[in-house]
C-alpha cells in the first residue's frame, strides 16, 4: 500500500470515529401570562346581621268624629319608647287609621258615638319618625277609613317624613342597608290590600319578592279579636262573620315561599311566637300605642317591642323582648314586670310545645332545637 493510500485510509477512520457537531437547539416558545381576572368576590351572607324592632297596632289620637287628640299633640307620647325603637337598624309598626287633614270617611255610621273611625293630623307623622320608625303598616281595617284617599295621604305624610309605607295590593316597601336589601309585604283581610285570605295568590307574591331581595319580612293584620283570643286556633277564624284567615297557615305557608320574618297584628292581644324552619313568627303584638277608641283595658294594654337579629340569609340568630304597658293618658310604657314577656312566653309553649325557642328572665330570645314541622297536615277544612 502506497503512502498516500495509507494517508487517505487514515483521514477516513479518523472521519467516521470523530464526535459530530450537536444540533443547535430548537427555541422552546416561552407561554405569555393570561391576564389575572380577579374572582368575583362573594360575601358571605351567614355572617352578616341585620336587627328590627317590631310593634303591634299604633294611633295617636283621632281628631273624628271629635277632637280626642292627646294634651301634648302628641309630641311625648312615644318618648319612654324611643331610645329602644332608635338603637334597632329598622323599626316598624303597624298604623291603624289615617294620617289626613279634614276630610269625609268612606264608611258610614250610624251612630257616630260609637263610630269607630281614626284620623290622625298629617304632622302625627313625625312624631312616628322622632320615634324611631322606619316602616310602617298601611294594611288594616282602619287604614281605609277614609277610602283610598285617606291611605294616599298617611303614605305621603310618612314618606315626607323618610318612614317608607304600604298596603295596597302588590305593593310592598323597601329599606335598602349597605349590605342587604330588605322587602316588607304587608297583608289583611280587608278590600284593595294584599289579601291574606287567598293564600295561592300570597304565597306567590312572597316567593317573587324573595328573588329580588336579601330578605322578606311579611306582616299580617289578622286573626279573631278580643281577650279569648290570645290562642291560635290552626283554623280559619271569623270576626262577627268576617273571615279572618287561618293565621298559622299563612305565615308557615309565608316562610315556605321565602319569608324571612312574620309579624302579626289585629286581636288587640298578644299571641305567642314559633320559629319555624330557622325563620321566627309572632302571631300578634297586640295593641302598642293607642291614645283613644281602641281599648287597653287588663292584657289589652300589654305588648311587646320585639327585637330580632337576623343574618344576611335570614335565619333567625337571637332576639328579645321588652315588655310595655299603656297607662292612659300616658303612651307605651316599660313595664316592670315583664307582663308582655311572661304572657307571650306561655302562649308559645301552650300553643306549639316546643317553639324552637327559648325565653330568658331578662327578655332575650335564643334558637332552641325543634323538630321539623309538617306544613301539609296543619290546614283544616
């Protein structure tokens, strides 16, 4: 073999042994961040906390078919009340009678003096306001005394005073907080209100109000009236003829479609309180501030201003009860011995046994455990 075969067989080996050039490597695409959208932010409603302060039936003096207006106009009459009605978010009472100046009534009587017509002066409205008030109830069957105009009027005075009311058939009020909004629907036997007495159509305007608000608080003017009726009866109840609803009925029927609270009022007695489903009902809070023409004789004159605490579900947390008299001339008074707390803490237990709650020495109310009630066995024919 030649040098130069050799040299070239040499070259070759060398070539085949030799390490080849690594590729050059191939960019790896580096990801661009998706911008951040933030989450929405979802409150938590559980731990929110709203408190209202109820009262029963209200009229400061009527000025017809006489002046029976108090000395004082008025203006003292809810002043031992006050500073309890002030330290709750909202307040509410139920008005009976109107708001107005002059007028003619729409029912007639025949005997004027046994006629049992109230009107109030438009100014009565602040008096309401300097109380604490913040809704009120224009859904009884004094709120129509002089016809639709004499409710048209105690809205507007009250409004004009910042106290939000109503009444009317599918009407309701609002109070609008900066966490919640809260709905009050107003209900009673009585013509051109909400109708307690047509439960399907009831119901159905509860459940729509409880999709567009945080909370649904119902009232109701119903039931018989009188001193024998502090029972409820889990019946329809008649008053001299007139139907006047199955009271247990509604509001349990109330809180299946939504409600969050039930307030009763109209027997001009106390009645016991349930909470039903976490949701707390008050059958009546009797007569709370009434000057003339509605008597206040023996436990006509107790009543409680009810105190309830709520989360932002509107479950029942915790409440209390202060306990009034009416002394007359004197408006609503604290009553010392407790007389609205006592009576209505035996009625619960007389009328539903276990009432989900419990009643302490010193007016507060607590969640008791309770077992579930069967809403469809509780309506009689």
């Amino acid at each position: 073999m030649t040098d130069a075969r050799r040299i070239v067989l040499l070259l070759a080996l060398l070539a085949g042994c030799a390490t080849p050039p690594e590729p050059a490597p191939v960019p790896v695409p580096v990801p661009v961040p998706e911008p951040e959208v933030e989450a929405e932010f979802v409150p938590d409603k559980s731990k929110m906390r709203i408190n209202i302060a109820s009262v029963g039936d209200m009229m400061i003096g009527t000025d017809y078919p006489k002046d029976h207006l108090p000395d004082d106009d008025g203006v003292s009459f809810l002043a031992d009340v006050t500073p309890f009605l002030e330290a709750a978010d909202i307040a509410f009472g139920n008005l009976e009678g109107v708001l107005m100046d002059g007028g003619e009534p729409a029912k007639k009587c025949s005997n004027p003096n046994a006629c049992y017509l109230f009107r109030s002066p438009t100014r009565y409205a602040q008096h309401y306001r300097n109380a604490g008030f913040d809704v009120m109830s224009l859904a009884n069957n004094h709120a129509r005394d002089f016809g639709e105009e004499g409710r048209d009027s105690s809205a507007r005075a009250l409004l004009k005073v910042g106290i939000t009311a109503s009444g009317r058939q599918r009407s309701w009020s609002i109070v609008q907080t900066d966490e919640l909004s809260i709905a009050f629907a107003n209900f009673a036997v009585t013509k051109n209100s909400n109708m307690l007495l047509d439960y399907d159509e009831s119901f159905a305007f509860v459940a729509a109000l409880n999709r567009a608000f945080d909370i649904v608080v119902v009232t109701f003017h119903g039931g018989a009236e009188g001193v024998e009726t502090t029972h409820v009866p889990f019946a329809e109840e008649e008053y001299y003829g007139e139907p006047r609803g199955d009271v247990v009925w509604f509001a349990r029927g109330a809180v299946d479609h939504g409600a969050d609270l039930v307030i009763g009022h109209g027997p001009h007695v106390v009645r016991g309180m349930e909470r039903y489903k976490g949701r707390l009902i008050a059958y009546s809070l009797g007569n709370f501030a009434t000057y003339y023409g509605i008597s206040v004789a023996g436990i006509k004159g107790i009543a409680p201003i009810l105190n309830t605490t709520l989360d932002g579900e509107g479950r029942f947390v915790e409440g209390s009860i202060v306990s009034t008299v009416q002394l007359r001339p004197a408006g609503p008074s604290v009553d010392p011995q407790d007389r609205a707390l006592n009576l209505m803490r035996g009625l619960s237990i007389d009328d539903f046994g276990n009432p989900g709650l419990t009643f302490l020495p010193d007016g507060a109310l607590l969640p008791k455990d309770r077992p579930d009630v069967p809403q469809h066995l509780l309506q009689t024919d």
